[in-house]
C-alpha cells in the first residue's frame, strides 16, 4: 500500500491549512494541538485567544468531510 496517495501531510499557519483540505474536498481527519493559554509557545512566542479557538473550531468544522473527525490534544 503506496500511504503517499492516502495521507497527506500539511505543515503552515492552521488557518491555511484547513483552507486548503476545505478545497481539497475535505478531509476525514484532523490532528491538531493547539497552544493552550500560554502554557506552550512553540518556539514562536504565540498564544492562543478566545477568537483564536473559535476561528480553529470554525476551521475544523469546514476542513472535515461529513462523519470525519478532529482530535484536539
């Protein structure tokens, strides 16, 4: 089984990411660890908002093909 034409990989800002699985149709799954209030940077002196959530939960829901699912660490 050839995983490069069943799994894709995608590593950029969040909210471009899930645009384009969005455009892509869609994806069944989504991973995702967000920053959690302060708590963890990741070496990009981030952190997360309530605004910012909302907009990945929004984000979530678009990127994700019926019956898909998110996992949030």
């Amino acid at each position: 089984m050839d995983l490069n034409n069943i799994v894709g990989l995608f590593k950029s800002d969040y909210l471009d990411t899930l645009k384009q699985a969005e455009q892509l149709g869609g994806v069944d799954l989504i991973a995702t660890s967000p920053p959690y209030a302060d708590a963890r940077t990741y070496g990009m002196d981030c952190s997360f908002t309530d605004e910012d959530y909302q907009r990945l939960a929004r984000g979530l829901w678009s990127a994700l093909k019926p019956g898909g699912h998110a996992l949030i660490n």
